[in-house]
C-alpha cells in the first residue's frame, strides 16, 4: 500500500485502480475546484474525495502525485447565498476574495465559506495541497497563460461560438479587468500591452482603465480558465460533475481550448454523479439544501465518511440516509473493518444512559455481552461521542432514549395494571449482577409465559418503568447493562 494508504487506512476502490491505470506515467498533478460563493456541502465532497481516491491509487504504484483543492475565491459573487444579508447585494460582481465576511469572523466572504471546508479535509488527514484562485493570479501563476488567452482571443472566441452554439458579443473578451468599483467586468478590452502584463479597458460608464493581470487585477472567464489552469498548474488529472460533462458544457470547451491554443495534452478525468439528502433532494447551497462535511464528522469517523460519500461507484447517484439507515450503515463499515464492534443501536442506547463517562459505558457493555468491543476505552469515548451526536440530530423518536429516574419510574409505574407490576416486581427479583443480556432476556420472557402474561404486554411495561416509552432496544441487553440497583430500583414498583 501508499504512504498515504498506510498512514491513514484509506481503502483504495478498484474504480480508482483503474482509472490511475488509465493515467500512464507520472508525476502527476491531481485536482479538484469548487467556488465558494456558500457553503462547501458534503455533495461537493464527493468531487474531493473521489480526486483523492485516484491520487491515492497513484502513489500506491509509486508515482509522484502533487494533490491540490482549487479553490475559486476570485470568482465575482453572482447571487446571495442563503442566510447572507441581502444589502450584500451591492458586491454583486465583485471577487469573493474582496467582499467582507458577513459575519466578522474571516478575513473575506471566500475565507467563510472556505475555512470551515479546509478544516474538515484536514480532520480527515487528507494528503492535500489548498490553492485559492485570487493568490494564484496575484502570484503571477497565471500570467503566462492569461498572456497567451488575450493574445488568442479570436481563437477562443471561434471555439465558444461552435461548441455552445452562442455568437459572443463583439468586443468579447477572455480576461475580466477588475474595474475600479471593484466589479469584474466583461466590458470592452481596448488594447493589450504584454510587455506590462496590462490591458485598457472601458469600465461600466465607458471610461478607460488599466488592470495588470501579473498582479491579479481581473481574471480569465470561466470556460477559458479551466483549460488556462490544466496548463498553468500541470494537471493531469480532474473529476467533474454531470453539470460539466454535458454537450456543449465547460468540459468540451476547455478539452478544445486546451488542445487547440494552449496546446496542453487533456487531462484524464472522472464523471461522477450527485448526491442527495434523503426526503430532501439533491445538494444545494443555493436552494439550503445543505449538509456540511464537519456534520458528518460529528457523527462518524474519517474513513466512514469517505465510504459513505462515495458508494460503492460514485458514477451512480444516490440519497445519503443519515436517519432510519445509518445504524445499518455503521454497523456494515465496522463489520468491513473486521475489528470487535458494538452494534451502533445498542451503542445508541449506551451513549443516551452512561452520558460521557466510557468508563460507565465500558461497565455497560461488558455487562451486556460485548467485553472485547469496550477493551480500548479511548476508542471507545470517540465512538460513544459520535452515537450521542447522532441521537440528538438524527436518530429516529423511537430511538431517543432516556433512562428514567426513579421518581419518574414510578409515575409511569401508575398507567401499569397490577398483572403488569406484578411481572415487574418478579423479574426484579430474578436479577443477578453476573447475568449477561441474554440471560436477563430469558428471565423476561420465561417469567412473562410462567404468569400467563402476553409477552407484549409485559415487555411493554418494562420499557414504560426503564424509558417512559412503549418499546425500545432489546430489553435483556439493555438492562444488564444497567447497574443491578438501577434496574431493581425501576422495576420494583
């Protein structure tokens, strides 16, 4: 396996094998590039992910492989995001680099949205290098090519008119000045001086300006940009969505563009499909349709988290269930894993009763039957971390337990008729602390059919003393995790 595979355990899908096969020699320059007009949601971490998984299937043969997130922080604002104050409507048009943090807490608009993102790839141990646009341009990174763009600007023109089947404006022109008003413009380009990196253009009331592309005064739009960077930064290879791939979409201009004037060999690429909420839809941010990869790092780990955003082919689209399926979903990763696990309902339930102490939890555990799985206390407390998070966001009403004290064991105590405590209060006495779940299940159950009680009625109402709920996980475990004085104190009522 990689450095990369041996350092994190990152499991390598064949899909990637076989695209990184298709790649021939290195080095290699993987990328993946996002706007970040709002926020980065787990849908756009797909696109990152499924870059990683190719570059990680790189280095496993050896090659050399520079991983960079491309982040598109000198785009102009184009709509206000939701829970963005509408008077930002004023910096419409301006780079998100120069548009102040709505909220005080960044340096930039881009920086809001950005940070959090950055921060989740760096949760998750990625092997990742992150550009941001405005830096590349003021750096001169993209001058030669924004040179070469203006330069060619007919060619380009030609290429945009035959693949989308639109006529440009006239004056048309790849590069965008940034106009003194702070606005990136597609106004009219009057003169190109290459010798000062400069252009002369009209603004928006016609006056002439001058912006020095070296220093990152405008930008090349962004079919034409796409096909600049591939040349720029010596991309071999990028994943695009659908909404890219599509006839006449920015993935046949840019192949053109690249091929015809900056002369650059195509990347390799990958398409992948979206992904939705469940009951919600897909991914937007545009449309509050949201959920950010810090959110699903509350609730699982790292490597979890890959696994459930990319699938099993990320070629196919699919509704992430973070609800009713994701115990089973857990308890499949935990199982692929091939280490000791607790199944996650019953660690649901661990982590609703014992609250933060894996001390507790660990007592619980071993007293239910899974000893081996609460061995590693450390892992255990992240673990029980992410179950309690899960239950509090997610987790279905049936599955939001509480353990009842034992004033309020009582009060449910009274909607049970006297057949009922009296089941109760036998069970209770049955108890042993060195019973493990499945004894404790047999004690409920025998002594349900001995008294001539259903043993949904009598089980009923042991979730009504323990719980205040009608039903709840399988009782023998969950009781043999309590302490005996605790279930002897609910039960004996």
């Amino acid at each position: 396996m990689s450095e990369t595979g041996r350092s994190t355990g990152i499991h390598i899908p064949g899909w990637a094998e076989r695209v990184a096969d298709s790649l021939g020699a290195g080095p290699h320059v993987v990328v993946s590039g996002i706007s970040v007009s709002g926020n980065i949601h787990a849908g756009n971490l797909r696109e990152v992910l499924v870059a990683e998984a190719v570059a990680n299937a790189l280095r496993q043969r050896g090659e050399e492989v520079r991983f960079i997130f491309h982040a598109d922080t000198i785009d102009p604002l184009r709509k206000i995001a939701p829970g963005i104050p509408q008077s930002y409507e004023e910096f419409i048009g301006h780079s998100l680099s120069h548009i102040p943090d709505p909220e005080g807490c960044h340096v930039s608009y881009a920086e809001h949205f950005l940070v959090p993102f950055e921060e989740a790839l760096l949760e998750m141990g990625m092997d990742i290098e992150v550009l941001r646009s405005h830096d590349l341009y003021e750096r001169g990174v993209y001058t030669d090519v924004t040179r070469e763009a203006i330069e060619h600007t007919d060619g380009l023109r030609e290429i945009l008119q035959e693949v989308t089947n639109r006529k440009m404006p006239e004056h048309w022109s790849p590069y965008l000045p940034r106009a003194s008003s702070g606005k990136l413009i597609g106004r009219r380009v009057l003169e190109h001086l290459p010798e000062q990196t400069s252009v002369v253009f009209a603004d928006e009331d016609g006056f002439e300006e001058a912006a020095n592309y070296s220093k990152g005064e405008g930008k090349l739009g962004w079919r034409v940009e796409l096909a600049a960077r591939w040349k720029a930064l010596g991309i071999t290879f990028e994943p695009f969505g659908k909404d890219h791939t599509s006839r006449g979409g920015s993935t046949d201009t840019a192949d053109r563009m690249s091929s015809e004037v900056f002369h650059y060999p195509v990347p390799g690429r990958y398409e992948y499909e979206w992904i939705g909420l469940k009951g919600r839809g897909d991914m937007s941010s545009s449309r509050g349709i949201v959920l950010l990869p810090k959110d699903l790092l509350e609730i699982m780990p790292p490597d979890a988290v890959r696994r459930i955003i990319l699938g099993r082919d990320p070629a196919r689209r699919f509704d992430i269930d973070l609800e009713g399926g994701f115990p089973r979903f857990m308890d499949e990763y935990r199982a692929e894993a091939g280490e000791p696990y607790v199944p996650f309902t019953h660690l649901v339930t661990v982590a609703q009763t014992v609250g933060e102490d894996p001390d507790a939890a660990a007592e619980m555990l071993r007293r239910g039957g899974y000893g081996e799985a609460a061995r590693d206390t450390d892992k255990l407390a992240q673990d029980l971390y992410y179950a309690r998070n899960w239950a509090a966001e997610w987790a279905p009403e049936s599955m939001r337990l509480g353990l009842l004290d034992q004033a309020e064991s009582e009060e449910a105590a009274a909607g049970l008729d006297d057949e009922q405590r009296a089941y109760l209060r036998e069970v209770s006495g049955k108890l042993q602390a060195e019973m493990d779940g499945e004894a404790v299940q047999d004690v409920l159950y025998s002594t349900a059919i001995e008294r001539g009680l259903k043993p949904k009625r009598a089980f009923a109402a042991v979730y009504r003393v323990l719980l205040g709920k009608s039903s709840g996980p399988k009782a023998g475990p969950f009781i043999a995790g309590l302490t005996l004085d605790q279930a002897r104190e609910r039960l004996s009522v």
